[in-house]
C-alpha cells in the first residue's frame, strides 16, 4: 500500500479537536426532558407488566408533561436527539490504492464474489460517523394519551403492545463526515494561521498546501464528491495560490476564501444523511 503525505502535527491536532467538536455539538442538543421521557415510557412498561393502573397512568402524565416541555419551547420540532454514538472508519491508503481496490471490486462482482467485493468496499471510507438516536415528538403524546383508555379498562397488554410500538419509532438519524475533507479544511486553517505571521516560511505553506489538495484528491476518489463539480472552485483558489507563493507577494490573508470554500462543504456534510435506496429491478410486463 502506497503511503500518504505526512501530516503536520498542529493539523493532526486541529483534526482531532474538530472531530470532537463535531460529537459535541450533537451531544449538546440532548435535552434533559427527553431522556426523561424515554426513561419513564420503559418505566410504564414496567408497571403495566405488574398490572398497577394508578401508577402506569400517574407515570404516562409525567411523560406527557416533559413532551409538553419539549414542544412549547418549539412548536415545529420534529425529532429530538436522546443519544449519540459515533465511529470513525478510516482508509489508510493513498488515491492509487482506492483506484486498485475499486478495481478489484468490479473484477470480484463480475465473477459473482459480491460477499468478497463487499469486504473490499467496507474499507473504502474514511469518515467520522455519528449516530443520533431521536424522539419522534409528534408520536409519544397521541401514543400515550390512546393508551390511557385501555389501561383505564385493564387492557394492559394492548397497552403494553402500543407502547412498544412507539418505543420502536425512535429514528436513527446518521452525520457523516469525511475525514479527508475535514484534514484538507485543518491544513487551510492552520496555513492561513502560519501566513499571517511575520516572515511566514513559504515552504510550509506550499506543504500544508499540497497536502489539503492530496486529501481532497483521497476524498473524490471515495466518492465524498466530485473534483469538476464539487470541488472545482476548490481547486482553482488552491492553483491561485500555488502561484502566489512562487512569487515574492505578500501571503496575509491569502488563505482566507479556500478555507471559508472549505467551511462551507463541511457545513454541507453536518447534517443527516438520507438513506440509500436499494435499486429494484423493473417489473417484466405479462404477455397478454
């Protein structure tokens, strides 16, 4: 496997403070009444299990109460985060080693190895996944007040019934964030950084340079974007400056719009990701 450029200490740790901050964002939208709510719908479940009516139904107004919470604050409200978790899948290898290892997927497909090209393909990533686990707002409350008839009339395992289905709509939202776009955008920041100094060394900035361009090569190659549509305002301030820093002209300030450029595709990215569809065969038309 062909190596990548070397990266620079202070970008490595500007990586790793963004990833965090990335998660902590996330972690910080967890509201304390959801938690709460959660933890009392399994609670309910609990006492339906003991068939106590007055508790099952004092506990369901708890709910509904921190729900009340949750909504007032913000009518429009959807979903609301009650857990994180995050992954990071990172592929080691450089722009060669992808093009190498999507051809060998192809080969593999071809010969019918789908389980062996699937190995291959679970490695080309290099991304900070975070999950979110979300109350759907709109569901709880129209679940809870329903149930509180047939508790009244100890029909508890109809209860007990609904409410699992409920407890099961909670959504799974999914954040990716590709690391070589991430790596790319640190580079910029620290490189606007250095060239703001006094006597900046040109030739850190003309590494910092050619390593943000290597990891947004990496991330087209999988497939976090393309270079002609994606990235083709990238790579042209990036060739701008690349010439300024052959010459003798000033470098404050020189980074400033690539790494705004670079900002915003991350903002872009910070954000659930759709599901992918699985593509269905068309449906063969009956001879007549």
């Amino acid at each position: 496997m062909s190596e990548r450029m070397k990266e620079n200490k202070e970008v490595t740790k500007k990586v790793d403070q963004a990833q965090e901050n990335y998660v902590d964002e996330r972690v910080k939208k967890i509201t304390e009444e959801a938690v709460e709510a959660i933890n009392l719908v399994t609670q309910v479940i609990e006492l339906l299990d003991k068939k106590d009516k007055e508790k099952a139904i004092e506990t369901i107004e708890k709910v509904l109460g921190k729900l009340e919470v949750l909504i007032a604050r913000d009518p429009n409200l959807q979903v609301v985060p009650v857990d994180v978790k995050e992954q990071v899948i990172d592929f080691p290898g450089t722009v060669e080693d992808v093009e190498a290892a999507k051809t060998e997927v192809v080969l593999l497909i071809k010969a019918g190895e789908v389980q062996l090209a699937r190995d291959i393909m679970l490695q080309l990533a290099s991304e900070l996944d975070i999950f979110v686990t979300a109350l759907p707002i709109g569901t709880y409350p129209v679940v809870l007040k329903a149930i509180i008839p047939l508790i009244e009339q100890g029909k508890f395992e109809e209860a007990k019934a609904l409410l699992i289905e409920a407890l099961e709509t909670l959504v799974i939202e999914k954040i990716v964030i590709p690391l070589p776009i991430l790596r790319a955008e640190q580079a910029i920041i620290r490189a606007n950084e250095l060239a703001n100094q006094e006597n900046p060394n040109k030739e850190e900035l003309k590494q910092l340079l050619a390593y943000a361009k290597e990891q947004l090569e990496l991330a087209e190659a999988l497939g976090y974007g393309k270079k002609d549509i994606d990235y083709k305002d990238l790579y042209e301030e990036i060739e701008k400056l690349e010439k300024i820093l052959e010459g003798e002209e000033s470098t404050e300030d020189i980074f400033a719009t690539l790494k705004e450029k670079l900002s915003a595709i991350m903002a872009m990215f910070n954000k659930p990701k759709a599901p992918t569809e699985m593509p269905k065969a068309e449906k063969k038309e009956e001879n007549k």
